[in-house]
C-alpha cells in the first residue's frame, strides 16, 4: 500500500479539502474534467451510498484507463435507479443482463475484446452485496478462479434494498431488515452467519482485493486506479449506506460510512496475490455503538432498554477486526493523519 | 469397443458402402460391459433403432460370455467372430455355435496377436481384420486405411501388422473349416453388432 | 469433403469453419464430444482468434455469451437437458435482449428421475424464450444447420438453438459432407452487431422498461420471429446455391403428395419413421411425412398447406405437456383449426426409449384403422403404472416411485426369462 500522508482534514468529519491540496493530490471528482460516467437524472434515494460509490468508481475507472471502459450491472437498485426507460444516467457503455450473472457476463465482454485484440479497453463488472454474496457468487468465484479481466465491484449495503431490505449474505448481526425483524427474543438478524467476500476473494488468490467507503474518497480512487494498473480479476468491495434500508438520515451516509471504519466494523484494507499489503488505520477509535445509534436498523438494541448482551457481541466484532487486520495503535490516533493512497 | 464399431464404419465407408456406427449410450465408467452397433448397407441409412437382431457379433471379451444373453437375437446365417485363443468347446459354447453355420462362427486370438505386434492388449484392429477376412463384407484395405486414419506413427503401423495377421490367421481358420465344411451360400448383409 | 464422422465432430468441425470468437464449455451428456472438439481446434490455433472459456456451470456458459455477443462477438456453446434448465433465465434474458449467438442442444431428457438419454423435453421447455429452434434429421442436417443458423442470428439479431438428437446424433458416427472454409466464408458474412458495447458510441443495453413499452418490445421479438419465418426458406436456398446440397428450410416433405395420412415429427426419429413408411406404402396405405425443421418460428402457414387435404394426421413427438399431452401436436392442431383432419397424439421415445420401426408400423396401421386413441404413449407398460397407482392407493407410504417401478420391471424381465428357459427345457 502507498500511503502518504496527508495533514489538512475537516476538524470533526475527517474530510480531506481538495482546495487544500496541491492539483495533482485532488480527487477525480473534483476534476471538472472528470467523465461524469453516471450522471445526474437518476432515480435514487437522497443520500444514496451507493449512487455515490459507483459515480466515484468509474470516473476513476475511467481516468485510468483513457475513458476505455465498459460496464456491466447485476440487477439491483444501482441498475433500476439509473435506467428508467428510456432515460438512462450512464454515459459509458453499459449491459444489463439478469441478477446472478454479472460475472459471466464481463467474462464475455473481457473475452470478445480480447479475441478482437482491443485489451485497451477495460471491464468493471458492478453489483450490490446480493449480486455479490449471494445469487452472483458462483459466476464471482469462476471469474476469479479463472483470473478473467475483470474489476469486480461490490457496493455493499448489507441487504437486499431494491426489494424492500431483506437480509442477505453481507447482514451484519442483529440488523433489522424486513425478513429479520426486530422482534422475538433475537431481534434482527441472527449471529455467527454471513461471508467475508473480501477474504473469499483473496483466498482465489486473485492478484487484487481491496475495501473501501464512500467516506475516504482519495482512498477510494486509488484504489480504483491501482486496480486499473492490474490484469487479471481484481475485486473492490466498497461500503454504501443506505438511508432506505438503514434507517440513516441521508445527511449522514458519508459520516456512517467513516464511522463503520473507525469503529474497526468496516476494515478497510488491500491485499495482492492474496496477501494483505495494507490497511487504513483508524484514527479516533470509538465505540460501536457511535455507529450504531446513528440507525434505526439497530433501534431495539437500545429501546425500549439497552441491550448491553448484544452490544458487547457487536463490539468484539470490532474488536476481533482491529486485532486481526492490525487497524489501530496508539501512535496513528496521537498523529491524527489521514493516510491515502497515492502515486510514488 | 466403441473405436471398433467406428473404425468398422469408416472401412465399410472406403469401400464405398453406408455405414453408420454408434454406442450403446450410458455414462463413463471403465470395465463396464459395453456393447456398440454399426449399421452397413449399400442404400443410405435412415433408420436410427438400436440393433437387435445383428447379422454380425463380434465378442471383444469372452469373460462376459456366460454372464450376458448374448447370442439372443443373432441372425443364424450371420457372423460370429470372438476374441480367444481357445476353442468354442473350452469355452463351453459348442451349443450355442451349433445354430451357426461353421464358415460363419470363428475365433481369432486378437488380444495375443495385439500383444506380441504391440505390446498391448488392444483387440480392435485384429477383430475388424479378421472379420473382414470371414465376412468378406469390408476389405482387409480399408481396415487398414481405418486404422491408419484413427492411428499416427509406430501405432499405426503396428496396427496395420496385427490387421494383416489376423486377417491370415482368421482365412486360414476359415479355409480349414470349409475343407471339412460345406459351404453355406446363404448372403446376409446387413446390421452388424461389433 | 465427405467424411465417415462422428456427428459431435461433425458439428464442432462445421462451428469452428463460422469462426466463433468466444465458445463457452460446461460438460453435461450428451454434448460434450462437440466443445470437447472445439476446444483442441482452439488449443492447436486452427481456431484463431477464439477464446475457449471453461466457465463454472451452464448459467455462467450463456452469461458469457450475452456478454460476448453484446461486445460483438460471435459467440457459441452447447449444453443439455438439466444445462438448458440451469441456464434458463440466462436464455430468456439472450432472446429478450435480441443478442445473437448459436447454441446446439444436444437433446436430453430432464429429471427427474435423472436420465441422461434422447427426448426433446429439454427444447420444449424453452420454446416460448424467443429462441429460434431449428431441429437436425441427420448429422449432415446438424453439420449444416449451425451454419445457417450464424447466418440467421446475426441478420436479425435473435439468438439461434440447433436441436439435434443426444446420443443418437451426437455419438452416431456416419457420413457427412463437410462444409469447406472457402464455402462458410461465402456464405456467412463477418457478424456486424446491431448493438455493441463501444467506448465511442455508448449505449446503456438491458435497462428497465415499465408498462408503457414492455408490450411494445416483446412484440418486436415475436415480429423478428415472423420475419426469420421469411428469411428461413431464403437462407436455406442460398445455402444450396453455395454449398450444393440442400438443408434447413421450414419443413420437410416425404412422399406427401395427396398422402391420406401423414405422419409429423421432429429430429432423427424421422428417420425410422421414413423406412417405416416406405414399407406400409409397399402394403397398399396412402401415407405421408411432414417433418418439422423449424419448430420456432412455428411455421403454421406451411403445416396447414400440407396437411389440411389429409384424411389424418398422427404426429410423434419425444416430449409431452404433462397433464396436457402432446406439444408438437397442439401447435399441429392449432395450425389445422380451419381444417377437417383427425388427429393423433402419440408420445415416443421419451428418455432414450428405442422408436423401433416395428413399432411405428403398428401404431400407424392403428391409426389407419382408426383403432387409435387421441393420445398415445408408444410402447407404454400400462401394466407397471396401474401396479404403482394401486400402490399408492394402498398405502400412504408407498415410497419412491421411479425405484418401485423399476423393481417391477426387473421382476418381468427375470419372469419371462424363466419361462424361455422353461420352454427350452428338453421335454
């Protein structure tokens, strides 16, 4: 991982200025240059983590590659909000197949465009956690097994939105969706279930795995870019708030976001050849519960009383995280630096 | 056995014939037994019914002999050729041949032939040369252009060697035969089960 | 070239001369002779430029091609039975999108119970997905067919199935005259797709469409199923004029002028109904056959000029609408609803069940004797079914019936063997 350091953030929020930084450390969106490769006109939800994450992927997608890229899109909110016939937001070309086949069907772009020697151009082959964990996991795990030319994004937002949030593979414990209600003597979803795809992914030994949020943006990017430099299967799996299925003020996707990685939730992290090279470190270590009260997904975890059982689980996730990926020490949270990823 | 029923096919189509070859259909599984059909005609074959009633038998494997009904359905003025080195009476099917006219009933011993040219136990090009050379029904040439088309190299020459002496072997068998033998004019052409 | 060939071979020798550029392969009986091929043309460079993807399973085979193919890629794969099943909502989605690309189905059986043997249930269950189907008689037929299918697929942009026989094609080894490389070229133009994936003109392919045009477009792949209906018969004379043998086309006519009877099938089974034919003309009947080359677009215009002077129809077909019955014969009967003709339904072959000509014989001279039911399954033991439906009658637990009815069949089989060696007992 290529960190450098950075100095200048927004006292409170993290955020890094990109006015602040010197022209060739801003990010792609605030180039006005940048491809704008989901634009404005869509259909989601304010605040949408999501909308978020895939505008900020391709555009980086793009400046890696000279705006050689194609996309492909499982079924989801990302595929409904942005293509209501016969508008469509997506300004790169973009292939709709079914849910569970994304993979497959980047496989095939990757194939042709090989096949008519055009390797110039890039595939990013993109689905939320369903299409990812679920329903799109054995086409995922061909892909990466066959180590296709393909960046793999996931927009996590741990449950089925499009359809109304119902659990899937990426719920974390206890959350509330509308088939793990918050009700019974174990409200919400259900501990020891669920996969980490970002460690399945480095078990296939692909040659690039990284998280990210919608929080760290610079990270997010070079990330993206990094992945571009790549052949092979890459996979990006990105955290998205969803306001919808969260119960979260669209106001605060991108604060939870960053709190899901403060707490040690959310590692953040890259791995090449399926070994981790880096990890962002957390740098104001809060409890989980300064996540958690921000979403009414986790609501009766705290009324109609306090459910400290649950809390401590939630908490040695956390814990277990930060230990296992090596997310926090003293020195990091004294410097208060934001590290991002950077060209050396 | 499915090789033997296709090299059959392609030595009946050089020698200008319909043929057409296929197996007893089943999933992939070595040692079990294995039964495959060809079909030669001089018209163009349409039908697509498994065969029944053959006018030809060829027995790869005698171990199989007693446990199978294998001599159910053969045409009696057809052909039976089996790969032994011993005689019908140790084999304890002097009855069963008893339906079959002499000329026509006869065994070659493939696997040895194969074994002393090649080395290996493949009784295919043996079978279809002596069956050639009983039959009378495909040339002992265009088993051998079957064999050098399947077959590259070394393999096929020796293939083509282990042709030519069964093919002697199973005409000698035969000329003996007919001598204290009269000779059967009976003229099936027709399904052949290999 | 004509070739003593396997019919797997054949197919994969006649795919490799259209120059696929991206062929997907997943193993399920009884295709997998022909990938299998292909993929050795790929590895030696024969078939070049071509990328030969061994993908996870079936759903991920046609996911592949929808990707290939909106790329602009000629792609190709084949698959059977539980592969179709598997990947079913991948070929909807193929068909929906209007992507070309060629699948042969080398036709299977489903499950369950599991059988790995010849019917055409797995082409029926897809015969509302927009797919064409074209259906193989002999192996020079499927050799030729995926040829014109290329052809078709790209020119209107559906995709294309070729339907052959599992087993009793794919594995059948006869001649067949194999298309030359000079040929194909001639006949199949580069693929230039109606709608690509390009960095310089982006489109968005696969976006939603609500109520206000969802009739709309799905009206346009039934008016591209029509308009295939027309360029069918065109393509399969300029294929003659290429190749010098006629192949494909709607329909297929044998000895039906002024045939009192006709007999409809599909596939290789016609074949055995051709030779059976032959001989109850030899007897005196007035009979004829119709086979079904393209059985989507259902040529309804065709079926009804050559069978609405028939006396009667009796269509055998190897799949059946449970609790309906025969499938080819609705579509037969609803092209034959201006006419007076009686029809019948008759089931064979389902699940690899030899169609001997024996049996075809007697079930015609039936027909002809107006002896035969509307619905007809052939050579069905009537005796074991009535046996299980008196089982389960009995008991509320009569246990699984696919392994109650076998059991009953091997106690027959050992019965009647008794008996014979009863009866050649000396004495």
């Amino acid at each position: 991982m290529t960190f450098k350091p950075i100095k200048f953030y927004q006292t409170g929020s993290f955020a890094v200025g990109n006015r602040l930084l010197s022209e060739n450390l801003r990010t792609v969106q605030s180039d006005i240059a940048r491809s704008d490769s989901l634009t404005l006109g869509h259909r989601a939800c304010q605040g949408c983590g999501e909308a978020l994450g895939a505008r900020y992927a391709l555009d980086a997608a793009m400046r890696a590659t000279g705006n050689k890229v194609l996309a492909t899109n499982a079924t989801g909110c990302l595929e409904v909000f942005t293509t209501p016939y016969p508008e469509t937001s997506w300004q790169i070309p973009w292939l709709h197949s079914v849910f569970g086949n994304t993979a497959a069907v980047a496989t095939g772009i990757a194939a042709a465009l090989r096949a008519k020697g055009r390797q110039d151009i890039r595939v990013v082959a993109q689905a939320g956690d369903g299409g990812t964990e679920d329903i799109g996991f054995g086409c995922l795990s061909g892909m990466f097994e066959r180590n296709d030319d393909v960046l793999f994004i996931c927009y996590d937002n741990q449950a089925y939105m499009n359809t109304g949030v119902q659990r899937s593979g990426a719920t974390p414990p206890a959350a509330r969706t509308a088939t793990t209600e918050a009700v019974g003597s174990e409200p919400g979803n259900v501990f020891g279930q669920g996969k980490n795809l970002p460690q399945i992914a480095m078990a296939h030994e692909i040659p690039y795995v990284a998280t990210a949020t919608v929080s760290e943006l610079h990270d997010l990017e070079a990330k993206v870019e990094k992945a571009m430099t790549i052949r092979g299967a890459r996979y990006l799996h990105i955290l998205v708030p969803c306001p919808l299925g969260w119960g979260s003020e669209p106001s605060a996707t991108i604060r939870i976001a960053r709190l899901a990685k403060e707490t040690g939730l959310f590692p953040v992290f890259e791995a090449e050849d399926g070994e981790i090279t880096g990890v962002s470190k957390i740098r104001h270590k809060l409890p989980v519960e300064s996540y958690l009260l921000e979403q009414r997904r986790y609501a009766h975890l705290f009324a109609p009383t306090e459910n400290r059982d649950v809390l401590d689980k939630i908490q040695a996730i956390a814990d277990r995280n930060i230990v296992r990926y090596g997310l926090w020490d003293q020195k990091t949270e004294e410097d208060g630096n934001m590290s991002i990823a950077t060209e050396q | 056995m499915v090789t033997a029923a296709e090299l059959l096919s392609v030595a009946a189509f050089l020698d200008g014939l319909h043929a057409q070859a296929f197996p007893s259909f089943g999933s992939e599984r070595m040692g079990a037994p294995v039964v495959a059909f060809c079909r030669i005609s001089e018209k163009n074959i349409r039908t697509r019914e498994p065969i029944s009633s053959p006018d030809a038998l060829i027995i790869q494997d005698v171990t199989l002999i007693h446990q199978l009904d294998i001599f159910n359905g053969v045409n009696p003025d057809g052909f039976v050729l089996v790969n032994t080195s011993r005689t019908f009476d140790e084999l304890g099917l002097e009855e069963f041949i008893r339906r079959f006219d002499r000329t026509r009933a006869l065994t070659v011993p493939a696997t040895e032939i194969a074994l002393e040219h090649l080395g290996k136990p493949v009784a295919n090009s043996a079978l279809l040369a002596g069956f050639a050379a009983m039959s009378n029904e495909i040339s002992l040439s265009s088993v051998k252009e079957a064999i050098s088309r399947r077959f590259s190299g070394m393999i096929a020459e020796k293939n083509a060697e282990i042709a030519q002496s069964a093919f002697d072997y199973v005409a000698h068998e035969l000329e003996s035969t007919q001598a204290s033998t009269s000779l059967s004019t009976s003229n099936a052409k027709g399904d052949l089960d290999a | 070239m004509l070739e003593q060939i396997e019919g797997s071979r054949a197919v994969a020798k006649s795919v490799a001369l259209c120059r696929p550029e991206v062929i997907c392969a997943y193993p399920i009986s009884p295709q997998t002779h022909i990938v299998e091929a292909l993929g050795v043309l790929v590895k030696t460079g024969e078939l070049a430029p071509c990328e030969f993807i061994n993908v996870e399973s079936e759903f991920a085979a046609m996911s592949v091609l929808i990707g290939a193919s909106a790329t602009g890629g000629r792609a190709y794969t084949a698959t059977a039975s539980q592969g179709l099943l598997f990947m079913i909502e991948a070929v909807y989605n193929a068909a929906g999108l209007g992507l070309p690309m060629v699948m042969t189905l080398a036709n299977r059986a489903i499950g369950a119970p599991i059988n790995i043997w010849n019917d055409h249930s797995d082409a029926m269950a897809v015969r509302d997905s927009g797919w064409i189907q074209l259906f193989a008689e002999t192996n020079q037929d499927a050799a030729d067919l995926h040829i014109q299918a290329f052809r078709l697929s790209e020119e209107i942009s559906l995709p294309v199935m070729v339907c052959m026989d599992g087993f009793i094609l794919t594995h059948a080894v006869e001649e067949v005259e194999m298309p030359s490389q000079e040929h194909v070229d001639t006949f199949l133009p580069p693929f230039y797709p109606r709608q690509v994936l390009d960095t310089e003109e982006p489109v968005s392919i696969g976006a939603m469409v609500g109520p206000e045009a969802f009739a709309e477009v799905r009206y346009l792949a039934h008016a591209k199923q029509l308009l295939a209906k027309e360029r069918i018969p065109e393509i399969s004379r300029e294929f003659e004029s290429v190749f010098g043998h006629s192949a494909g086309g709607l329909i297929s006519a044998y000895r039906l002028e002024k045939a009192e009877t006709v007999v409809v099938a599909m596939g290789s089974v016609l074949g055995t109904i051709k030779d059976a034919v032959d001989d109850l003309i030899n007897h005196g009947i007035n009979i004829g056959v119709l086979g079904i080359t393209t059985f989507r677009p259902f040529p309804l215009e065709e079926v009804y000029a050559r069978l609405s002077g028939a006396k009667r129809v009796v269509t055998i077909e190897k799949a059946f609408a449970v609790g309906m019955g025969g499938i080819l014969a609705t579509d037969v009967a609803t092209a034959l609803s201006r006419a007076q003709v009686d029809q019948y339904s008759v089931i064979a072959g389902l699940g690899g069940r030899p169609v001997t000509k024996a049996s075809v014989i007697s079930l015609l001279q039936d027909a002809v004797s107006s002896k035969l039911d509307p619905l007809t399954f052939m050579d069905l033991d009537h005796e074991v079914v009535k046996k299980e439906i008196a089982r389960m009658n009995e008991s509320g637990r009569s246990g699984p019936p696919a392994e109650n009815m076998l059991r009953e069949m091997q106690l027959k089989t050992f019965s009647k063997q008794k008996e014979r060696a009863a009866s050649e007992e000396p004495g």
